[in-house]
C-alpha cells in the first residue's frame, strides 16, 4: 500500500482546490478498499490476500504456519517418515541403517564357513542370493551416504590380529588393524623407551608385572629362564634329549616391546642350535602376527642373529617353529633381545575423531602427520589367524560412533559430596549416585534432596 500515487501534490501556503484533495481522497480510498473490509461497527479489517504482492492477515498467517508445520511433522512426531527417523537419530561417524539379526544386532559380513575362509562378504543390497537393505552411514561432519553394494575382500595376505572396517561412500572396505582414538586433544604420536633385558633366575609369570619366559619343551634341570640368565657357558636351556626338531619360545614383558634384533649365544655343539623358525608378536597370547622368518644356512657353534625389525610393538613374542640343523633337540645358552618399549601413543594407521568442533572431523595417522580420512567404520569387526578370518565380532551398533556415548557417563574427576537433607540443584547435566553405583541422571536446573549421607554428583564427561 506504501507504493501507490497520489495524484496531487500540495505546497505549504497555497490554496488546495477542492478537485485536487477530493481526488486524492479516492485514490486512498481505492487502495484501502483493495485490502481493507469495514466491519457493522465501523472497525476496518485487513481482507485476505488475493495477489502475490498483498499483505496477509493475521488468520490467513496462523493458518499458513499451521499447514506448514503439519505437513512436515505434529508435534508428538507420529507421522515422521522413515528417513525423517533417521535423520532425527544421526550420529556422526556411525552408520545408521542396514541389515540386522534376528536379535536387532548390527548383521553386515558373512563368511561361508569359519575357520576355512579367507574370503568376506557383504549383506548389503543384493548378494549371496538375497536383497538385503542398503547400508547407510554419516560421515564424521554429517553428511549423509548410502550403498546398495560392497565388494568381498580377501584377507589371506594380511597378518593376524583384529580389523576394524572403515567404508567410503565409493564403496571402498578397509581393514586396518588400528586403534580409534575417541578424543578432543591431538593424539600423541608414539613414545618409545630404550629397554634393558631383566636378568632372569626364573621363568616368571606370562601376563604378570614383570618379564617372564616358557617354551613348549624343558629338559630337566634346563629351564628356559637359564637362556635369559646372561650366562652362556654354565646354565642352558635344552629343549631335551633326542629328536625334538621343532619348538617354541615365549617371552612376555609387561610394556610393549618393538624388537629388532634376536641374538642366540650356543651351548653345546652345532647340532642343537636353531637354524631356521619365524618371529611372532601379540597382545593377547592367543592372537598372533607373524613379524619374521629366518633361516640360517651357515650355523656355528656360536649361535645366531635374527634380524626382526617389527614395525610394531607387542606384549608377547613367539620364536615359533625352532629347528635345528640336523634334528636334534635345542639348546641355547644365552638370548639377547633388542628392543625399544612402547610407552604410549599413535601408530601408522591409527584414526582419530576429532570431537572439539562441530561438525566433527575424521583424521588417519600416515606415521608423520594426521591427514582428513573421509571413511566411517562398521560396526563389526574380523579376527584374522593364520590367514584365515578366525571370527566376526561385534564391537558396536548402528547410530553409535563410541564418543556421543562416552560424553554422558559420570567424569569421576568433577565429583561434588552432597549432604543429607540439603538440597542440591545441579549446574550441569550429570548422575547422582552413593557407594553402592548410580542411582539417578540429574540435569541442569534439577533438583535431588540426599535422604542419606554419601551421595555425590558426578558430571557428565561431555559438559
């Protein structure tokens, strides 16, 4: 209405025709009447919009908002989609949709039969003969992705140990034997100590607190703590009389150890000491991963030296399949381990989400730098052993990225002591709980009277 003409303009001090200022009344008058109806009592209203450029009334605007919001969703969200579900439950850096178990566990990988297959598929769109849903997953800042297919992988030629399985949106399946790192702070890069070999006069305790030894054979008065004794001459270990070709050692330090090098000093003659065998690594004594194979062509008296260079770092050590050079049973006066500890940090391969910005951000260690890694992990994951996939185990769920649940648990480092009777009103979202566990979340602005003493609040890790 502010853009109509008035036909006529007046000048202070003249005298108004009275043609003139009527003519100027109908022009107000008209454009009023386009929008503006007079009520019996004399009030004037705004009329409904008609036209793309008219205002609209106060009716015409509640019912505008009123249809526009139903049509998207009431208020009680009975009528959201599917899709609209689904984005309601996002979680970044987690998939949120596809095939699951008859239990509603997360059921993506299949393996024809365990223990005999190198080979995994994938229940994700159609294939093995079925259809099944498409995957559906979120990126680290978000964004949304789908696949309706994933190619099989192979893990015949990758080394023993547990894989997680990180998926682009291009369809590409990783396996990396890695750690994720759930964490605001940059992850510190590996820290490593030189370590010096304890000097044993037992064979200790595998998994205990201090450096221990065994092997698969022990001849009387011969154990195998007597080749970890740095004496060469007067104390050996001697896997026994006979033949006993084959045999293996474990050592066992209670911090990872990186090894390069596996000296063997001789006690006997050149026909009981190893020629030949592999270097294993684990973090588990069950799970192993073949790091070394040696095999010495010219064998003295001496001993040997395996060069092993293991790239990581591992609790336990298997010197695996010892032979000697003409069957006989093993003796070794002395071992010498070279090795570094690994005290704490990230390795080659390792992912961090970065959880102090929003929208979050992804990043993989390449062994100098972290650099952005747009992939997103499954929420199963494979044990490999001896080439062959061992299991598939569970280690999530859809909608869950590890972190958004880590952020609600009680911070036992922002603890506050309530006492009985007096009332405490929380600042910050966070558990109320006594001796016994938990008892009660408590957000902010909430209120919780002790009826007893020993209550405490907790925080919550995420505020």
């Amino acid at each position: 209405m502010s853009n109509f003409t008035i036909p006529y303009t007046f000048v202070g001090g003249t005298k108004a025709r009275a043609e003139e200022v009527n003519a100027n009344f109908v022009s107000v008058k008209n454009e009023l009447n386009i929008k503006a109806e007079k009520n019996d009592d004399g009030t004037v209203v705004v009329a409904d919009a008609t036209e793309p450029n008219h205002a609209i009334n106060k009716s015409q605007a509640e019912t505008i908002i009123s249809n526009a919001l139903t049509s998207k969703v009431n208020c009680n969200l009975s009528n959201l989609s599917e899709e609209g579900l689904q984005k309601l439950q996002q979680v970044p850096f987690s998939f949120s949709y596809g095939n699951v178990s008859l239990t509603g566990e997360p059921d993506l990988l299949y393996i024809s039969a365990n223990n005999t297959t190198s080979n995994l598929s994938f229940k994700v769109g159609a294939n093995l003969g079925e259809q099944f849903p498409k995957l559906k997953g979120v990126y680290a800042n978000g964004v949304e992705f789908e696949r309706d297919s994933i190619s099989d992988l192979n893990f015949s030629a990758l080394a023993d140990g547990i894989y997680n399985l990180f998926l682009s949106d291009t369809g590409e399946c990783v396996p990396l034997k890695n750690k994720i790192f759930f964490q605001k702070n940059e992850p510190q890069t590996v820290i490593e100590n030189s370590w010096t070999q304890p000097v044993l006069t037992a064979n200790g305790t595998l998994g205990g607190n201090s450096f221990a030894v065994s092997a698969s054979r022990e001849y009387s008065g011969h154990a195998i703590w007597k080749a970890f004794d740095s004496d060469v001459s007067s104390q050996y270990w001697s896997s026994g009389t006979g033949t006993y070709p084959v045999v293996d050692i474990i050592f066992y330090n209670p911090v990872p150890l990186k090894v390069s090098s596996i000296v063997t000093s001789n006690a006997a003659n050149n026909n009981e000491v190893i020629k030949s065998g592999s270097i294993y690594g684990s973090n588990d004594c069950t799970n192993w991963e073949l790091i070394a194979e040696y095999n010495t062509t010219t064998v003295s008296n001496k001993g040997i030296s395996i060069s092993v260079n293991s790239d990581n770092s591992y609790l336990y050590h298997k010197i695996a399949n010892a032979t000697t050079q003409s069957g006989y049973s093993v003796s070794i006066g002395n071992i010498v381990i070279t090795a570094t500890e690994y005290i704490s940090g990230a390795k080659t391969n390792d992912v961090w989400l970065n959880t102090a910005v929003r929208p979050y951000v992804s990043k993989i260690y390449n062994g100098s730098d972290w650099i952005d890694y747009n992939y997103v992990p499954l929420p199963q994951t494979v044990t490999i052993g001896n080439g062959l996939i061992a299991s598939i185990n569970k280690s999530g769920n859809f909608y869950r990225n590890g972190w958004d649940e880590f952020v609600i648990l009680p911070d036992i480092n922002k603890v506050t002591s309530l006492t009985s009777g007096i009332a405490y009103t929380a600042s910050v979202n966070g558990w109320v709980g006594d001796s016994s566990g938990l008892k009660k979340p408590l957000f902010v602005g909430e209120t919780f009277i002790p009826d007893a003493s020993g209550y405490k609040f907790y925080a919550m890790k995420g505020v």
